[in-house]
C-alpha cells in the first residue's frame, strides 16, 4: 500500500477544529512563487499549481522509468499547500486578494534529493509540455506553529483566526509572523470535488513563547 503522508503524519494534516501547538520539522517542497488573486482564471496561481502536479507527479511515476531515486517508495502525492503574505500586513487580509503574494507548494518526500528534483522539472516540462522552469526545490522549518482544521469558505478563514488568536494570548505565546514565518494553508478538500461549505483547510500560524 503506498505511503500516504496525511495519514502517517495526522498531527500536520488532520488537526481537530479547535487550536493546537504544534512543532513542526524541516520539510522539503516543490515549491512556485508568485503574487495576485488566486481566483483569476488562467492567472499565475492557477499556472502555478498546474506546475507544481508536472513535477510531483514526475516524481511520484519515476520508478516507471529508466531513472532510479535512491530508497525510493511508492507514495500519494501529498495534499497542495500555500505560504501567503502581503505587503504591511500581519497575516493575511481576504477583502484584497490581488495583493497576496504566495509560495503554493507540494511536499517532497524525503528521498527526493535536488538532482532528483532537477531531473524532475526537466522531463516533465518536456512531457507535459510545459515550462516547468519556475519550480523551486524549498526547504522550510516552521518550528512552532499554532494549526487548526478550518471547515467552509477560504472568506470564512478570518473567524476561524481569531480563535486561534485567542488561544495563543490564553497559552502565554504571540504570533511571530516574519518574512520567513507566513500564514499557512494546506488544503484537505478537492475544490472541484467538494461545496465550499465543506472545504477543509489546515490553518497554521507561527508564534513564539511571550
């Protein structure tokens, strides 16, 4: 059975629907920066994703090719991702999307080295036939955080933060947002698939001890 990271690692994926500390380690990602409305149809964000699934699903069918990755396994592809910020803002404001500015992202598994994750965005710009140029090997340590699984709308989310503010004032910490600490979302829900009202999406923000 292929591994699945949602479910060997619950404590990331599936937080409950109240806050929680969580601590989370260093990851890998392929990983698209951009900015604007991710709602534009055809915009940058929309062409992001559809680099990021090229290379993860590259990566994830490469043992059907001729390359080998070392201590490779089979795996799901991990759900999307996104670190979001705009400019003079702490968090995120929802009411002005087109000044968001993201890095969408999918985890790596951690057998994917840079030169498997090169030869990744090589081939599948030539099969896919898309410029898979503008993917990035990232790494990321968020370290401590404060999650929450939030249900419903992404315009919903600003609700849903404020418990999560209150539970860290509570708990004694504060929010540590930086330019390398960001909102954070992983999104649990197949949009295409599921009503808004349904949409799961992880909701993790980074705090430190006041």
């Amino acid at each position: 059975m292929a591994f699945d990271f949602k479910k060997e690692f619950k404590e990331f994926y599936l937080p409950k629907n109240k806050p929680e500390i969580v601590n989370v380690p260093e990851m890998n990602y392929i990983a698209v920066r951009g900015k604007g409305n991710p709602n534009e149809e055809g915009g940058a964000y929309q062409k992001a994703i559809g680099v990021l699934y090229a290379v993860a699903y590259t990566l994830k069918m490469s043992y059907k090719t001729e390359y080998k990755i070392d201590g490779f396994f089979e795996y799901v592809v991990p759900p999307l991702e996104g670190f979001w910020w705009q400019d003079n803002v702490e968090g995120v404001d929802y009411s002005d999307k087109n000044s968001f500015y993201w890095i969408s992202v999918i985890r790596l598994p951690d057998f994917v080295t840079k030169k498997d994750f090169d030869w990744a965005v090589e081939t599948a710009t030539k099969k896919k036939k898309i410029d898979c140029s503008s993917a990035e090997f990232l790494t990321v340590n968020e370290g401590l955080c404060v999650q929450i699984m939030h249900t419903g709308p992404f315009d919903d989310e600003p609700a849903t933060v404020v418990l999560m503010d209150s539970f860290i004032k509570e708990n004694g910490y504060e929010k540590d947002f930086s330019k390398t600490r960001l909102h954070h979302e992983i999104y649990m829900s197949d949009a295409r698939k599921v009503v808004p009202e349904k949409w799961k999406t992880v909701i993790r923000h980074p705090i430190k001890k006041v």
